[in-house]
C-alpha cells in the first residue's frame, strides 16, 4: 500500500521582533546575521536604513520574523529622518518584543537616553543588544546598560556572530510559539518594481497594499534597500494569488551614483530583478520616457523577465483624443525590445488603474510558466513553419525540421534544423517569436529561440 500523501503545512504567521535603535549601532549587521542572508545593506555611514526591512528566523524549531529599522532620532524635524521615526513606530507597534541594539564601545549616549524613555511608554518587552562587544573586556562594559531597566542585556557581536545565539534564546523564551497547520499551499508571485529614480515607485506600492509601508519624498534616491511586501489579491478569473513585491531602489547612471549605499542598492535592484518573476517598469509621465528608461527596462530583459511598463503620474499630463497613442508610440520608439510589454497609465497618487495590476501580473506570470503540448507544437510548426522560406542567404541551405519547447520561465524553444554551418537570419527568428506569442497568448513575457543542428552521417557510419 501506498504512503499517503502529506498535506502540506501553512506556516502560519509568526510573531514578530522589531530591532531598533539609534543610527551606526550594528542594526542591519545583525539583521542579517540572524536571518542568514544579506538582505539590508550596510556601510559605515548613519542613515543608510530607512524602510522597514522583513526576514524571518528559525532557532530550536521555532520560528519568528523581524524587521529592520533605519537608525531613530526622534526629535529630527529634517524630512527623511523624521520618516524613518515613523516607519519605525509602525514596526515597534506590529512587534510582539523590541530587540533594542545599543553599542558597547560607545556607552550609553544622550540618545540612548531618550530613546530609553520612548521604549517605557509602550507596552512590549525591550531586550537590549549590547553590540560590538568584540572581547571579554568590552563585553564586561555592557553591564550599564542593565540601568535602564529592561528584561535583559545579552553582549553580542553581530559582526563576528559572538553572542548570537544567547540572544536566540532570550527571544525565543518571550515570543509565542507557532503552530503549523495542514492547508493547501499557493505560490507567491515575485514583483520587482524598478525605474528611475523619483518616478513613484514607493508610492505605487503603498497605493497597492493600502498602507505606507515605504517611505516617500521628493527627494531622489530615497529609497537605498530592496523592500519587500507580500499581499493577496485576485486574477482576471476572481482566483486568490499572492504577491511578493519588491520596491527596489532607483537606478541612475554609473557617472551620477556617487555615495557608496547608493552603488550598493543599484546592485541589489539589480539582483532582485533576476530573482523576481514579473517587473514593473515605472515611467514618469511628466519627464517622458528617457534612454536611461530603456537602459533600466533592458536589465529585465536581458534577465527573461516578463514586463508591464507602468506610465505614473498619469494625472498630471494634459490629454487629448491622441495623448494616449502618441505616448505609447514614443516608447515603442525608444523600447524596441519591448514590443511584448503592455502598457498601462496609472496614477500612484490617486490610484487611477492601479487596482488592475494585479491581474494583469497574474496574466503575466501564467504566461511565462506556460508549456505548451507536443501536439500544439506539430500542429503549430506543419501551419507556419513547415514551408520553404528565404530564412538564409547564400550557397548553404537551411531546413526547419522540427521544434520543441525546452523551458519555461521564459519560455524557451528549441528549433532543429539541416545543416551546421548556417544560422537562422534574425528576422526568421523574429517571425517565429511572433508566431508563437499570437498562437499560444505569451502575455507580456520574452520568448527565448535556440537552434541546433542536425549533422549529416559520414559514408563511413
């Protein structure tokens, strides 16, 4: 008899552990080594954290999330500063304990002090992360902290891992355990948002999950980490999908990124757009597309993702009966390689359109996941490809014989063909894409065409 099969498990929503404290204490250092990865950038300079920034933990078979906060300075009236204040609220009133990191070397400051007198007015348990305690001898000097008051002082290098698992234990006796349940599993969909710098990427994804989870200003570059939210919502049919999406930060040109954090979180964008399985590619309306667009918009391309160009700010441009065509022309114009991608204007600021992305995503990601049926491709090739066709120039001819899909995400084809010394001309190529995105409906993603040989026997075999 047969094994029954296991159900699969819903991890249901751990508790959760906010880390704060004031700028250059070690926060991210240490928000990545407990999540085991390098999700938050870090650099020596104050202020390079500023959204929230989600992970989860798993220490003796109990599991937790937390989130990384950019440094507090709670009575900085400056605009940015005053956000990360905010946005650290937020994740302090979401926490089930504060994981407070201080620095050993330093002592405790006038800022520790006051933020000190922040943590006693909320009602959470405050362990205190006595960072940088690098030997025994500085470790001994974390003692003070204990002045305060708070549950516990636990000496950690978050840099060289010393301490780190005391710390895991003392979360794990203050949060509650989680129990997984049996339930029908679903996978999330990766958004990467990419673009220029201030198009409104932030704002789009506060306007889709409702709530303002990234901060937004006027100034560019805001946005330095990858951050990452997931959120349910529905496809064109009215079935459940869960979204991971990621606002990366803005990517400008090699000679105008200067500062260090800024290089940094370029490279991120650039990971998490490989990792991500439908981009959104955010135009500003007002400045126009631009060749840094297309440059931007090309890194998905060149990655196989499938795209959706988003025109923001679609609200502020004055229109009239040919608005619309004349804009979608000018891309065209400048993004030649994305004549697959649709094209949607929004508004982030009024929400004009935006309820329709995620639909259009789902499409998106069901179209680059597609395999299509060995019967489909005969049938496909014996109407379209089965004919003789001035594909090549020259003495050497060339023979489709037949075609097969290889992959998918994206979907890949292979063709085999007579002959080993010619190539397909390109245009044959671009025939074929075309051919297939209107037979089998690949919606807003790449098609990849590879070609291989068949070689002709020697007399001798």
């Amino acid at each position: 008899m047969s094994e029954p099969e296991q159900q699969p498990t819903a991890k249901s929503a751990p508790p959760l552990v906010a880390i704060i404290g004031r700028p250059n204490v070690g926060k991210s250092t240490l928000f990545n080594r407990l999540i085991g990865a390098r999700r938050s950038i870090v650099g020596d300079l104050p202020g390079i954290t500023r959204d929230r920034i989600y992970g989860e933990v798993e220490w003796q078979s109990q599991r937790f999330r937390i989130v990384d906060t950019g440094g507090i300075v709670p009575d900085d009236e400056e605009l940015i500063p005053a956000r990360i204040f905010e946005q650290a609220r937020t994740a302090i009133s979401e926490a089930s304990l504060i994981l407070w990191v201080v620095d050993t070397r330093d002592g405790v400051t006038p800022l520790d002090e006051e933020l000190a007198s922040h943590l006693r007015t909320i009602d959470r348990p405050v362990i205190i992360a006595a960072n940088k305690s690098d030997t025994a001898r500085v470790g001994e000097l974390s003692g003070e902290f204990h002045r305060f008051g708070f549950i516990d002082v636990v000496p950690v290098s978050a840099e060289h891992g010393a301490g780190i698992g005391d710390l895991l234990d003392a979360v794990i006796d203050l949060v509650p355990a989680v129990v997984d349940e049996p339930v029908e599993s679903q996978r999330e969909i990766r958004v990467a948002i990419i673009g220029r710098p201030n198009v409104g990427k932030s704002s789009l994804i506060n306007r889709l999950l409702g709530q303002e989870r990234v901060i937004v200003s006027p100034i560019p570059g805001t946005t330095r980490d990858a951050v990452d939210s997931v959120f349910d919502s529905t496809n064109e049919a009215g079935e459940p999908i869960t979204l991971r999406v990621v606002d990366t930060a803005g990517i400008r040109r090699k000679g105008k990124t200067e500062e260090m954090a800024e290089k940094l979180s370029v490279v991120m964008a650039r990971k998490h757009i490989e990792q991500a399985d439908v981009v959104l590619m955010v135009i500003d309306a007002i400045e126009g597309v631009t060749a840094l667009d297309a440059n931007i918009a090309g890194y998905a391309h060149d990655a196989g993702r499938s795209i959706i160009i988003v025109v923001n700010k679609w609200d502020a441009v004055e229109k009239d009966t040919w608005t619309v065509n004349a804009y979608e022309d000018k891309i065209r114009d400048q993004m030649k390689f994305l004549d697959y991608a649709p094209i949607i204007f929004i508004s982030a600021l009024t929400g004009q359109r935006v309820v329709r992305l995620p639909a259009l995503i789902a499409r998106a990601d069901e179209a680059r996941n597609l395999r299509v049926t060995t019967g489909q491709l005969n049938q496909f090739f014996h109407e379209y490809l089965d004919q003789p066709r001035a594909t090549i120039s020259g003495k050497h001819r060339l023979k489709i014989l037949y075609l097969t899909q290889a992959g998918t995400r994206p979907p890949t084809f292979v063709i085999f063909t007579s002959g080993s010394k010619t190539r397909i001309h390109f245009s044959y190529e671009r025939y074929l894409i075309n051919r297939l995105r209107e037979a089998f409906q690949f919606y807003a993603t790449p098609i990849r065409i590879k070609q291989k040989s068949r070689q002709k026997k020697t007399a001798g075999k």
